[in-house]
C-alpha cells in the first residue's frame, strides 16, 4: 500500500476534549490497513483539553495531524484549513462531538468507487436523527425551505460526514458557513452529488455549539446568499488551442 495518504479525514473541533480519544480510535479502526489515511484535527482554539488530549494520541496514532487556530474562527474556517492542509486528493469530514460513525467512512469510499467520475460529493443523510426533538423539527424546516429555494436536491446537508474530492471543494467559494451549502455549491460549479444513508449517534460527553434560533437566522442570510451565487453563475467547456 503506498505510503502517500490517500484519503484525509477532517474532524474540526472546539472544547471537546472528552471526545477525542473515542473518535480517533474509531477512525483508525475502521480505515486502518484498508487505505493509506491521515487525520487531520483543527482545533478551533479550544479553551480545555483539547489541545493536549490531540497532541497526547499522535504518540500512539502516527496518522494524526493537529493544526490549531490562535483565534476561533467557526466549523468553515476549521474545515477549509484541515482541508488546505491535506496531503490527500480526496477528504472524508467529521464533527468531532462523536455522532457521526466513522465506520461509515468505508460506505462513502465504496459509493465513490463505484460512481461516475462527475460525482464529487458523497454526503452523509441522517435517515434516524439522534438529537433532540426541537433540533430534528428545525433541521426539517430548514432543510425544506432550502430544497425550495435552491432545488440541490439534497434530503440532509447539515450531516457532518461528507466526503469529497480536494481539489473541487477548493476550488469553490468560500464564506462562513459554506459547509452547510456544499451540495449547491458543487451542482453551481458543474459537479454530480449523491446522498448516502448514515447512522447518527447521541452525543455522549460535551455540548452543542449551536442553538436552534441563531443557527436560523445566520442560515436564513446565507441561504439567500447561496440563491444569488447560484443565479449569477456561468460555465463553460474550456478548449486548449494548437497552431
């Protein structure tokens, strides 16, 4: 197996030092001897352990990368530079609170590997949510009004598990929140998306960064936002001329 990654798992985190043994345990389990693999941690400047719980499991996870923000800077700012800084052609992301299931890793590269090459989003769908029934009914909500609105036909895009092509998702445009977008995005830049059903798991340790009302009126901004990227956007086939 060569010795070059060919795969980066991305986990952005911020205060979830609780969670980071369990979770690099599961993804070196379940990739380990299948793919060469890194992981790469973005710590978004944490204020407990987190920091020293990462640096304390490169010692027995040789595949574990840690880069860390001096400022916080959100979950698509964490994302983009984990992504920016993988040495690998394609990316598998997770939310570093442990709900999502690395063991689902391996699904998304089989769906990748038998898809045509157009198709550069794998994204995670939550078909049993775990969360809290005022989170399962806002996440409907906002996924209904953005199906309408941007017609990514998508069932779940705030699904942390996702896995897709470097090179495509650098090459889209970047803002805050961006990582909630990425289905419409990749459709805007020309790309195939598909959804693939994920287990979803109760966060045992930590909390949730995000509340239902200020998560809906960043998202109602950006939605909106994504509408106008999608309207004013412009492709075509690029030929390379000879004499």
């Amino acid at each position: 197996m060569s010795t070059d990654p060919q795969l980066a798992i991305v986990v952005p985190v911020c205060n979830e030092e609780d969670n980071i043994g369990p979770l690099v345990r599961e993804i070196v389990a379940a990739l380990r001897d299948r793919i060469a693999f890194e992981i790469v941690y973005v710590d978004d400047a944490s204020r407990d352990a987190t920091l020293a719980r990462l640096l304390a499991m490169q010692a027995s996870t040789p595949e574990l990368r840690v880069i860390r923000h001096r400022a916080n800077a959100g979950q698509s700012t964490a994302v983009r530079n984990g992504v920016k800084a993988a040495r690998a052609p394609w990316i598998a992301t997770l939310d570093g609170d442990g709900q999502n299931d690395p063991a689902d890793i391996p699904k998304l590269l089989d769906q990748r590997d038998a898809a045509a090459s157009n198709v550069k989003l794998f994204a995670g769908w939550r078909v049993q949510r775990k969360d809290s029934g005022s989170k399962r009914w806002a996440s409907k909500f906002a996924n209904g009004l953005r199906a309408r609105l941007l017609r990514d036909a998508t069932p779940d895009t705030g699904c942390g598990i996702k896995l897709f092509e470097r090179d495509a998702f650098l090459d889209l445009p970047y803002f805050d929140h961006m990582h909630r977008y990425l289905p419409a995005l990749m459709q805007r830049a020309g790309w195939q998306t598909v959804s693939v059903p994920v287990n979803h798991r109760h966060r045992t340790a930590g909390v949730s960064k995000y509340n239902n009302l200020g998560r809906a009126i960043v998202g109602i901004r950006d939605l909106f936002g994504v509408r106008w990227l999608i309207a004013r956007s412009r492709r075509t086939d690029v030929e390379e001329q000879q004499p």
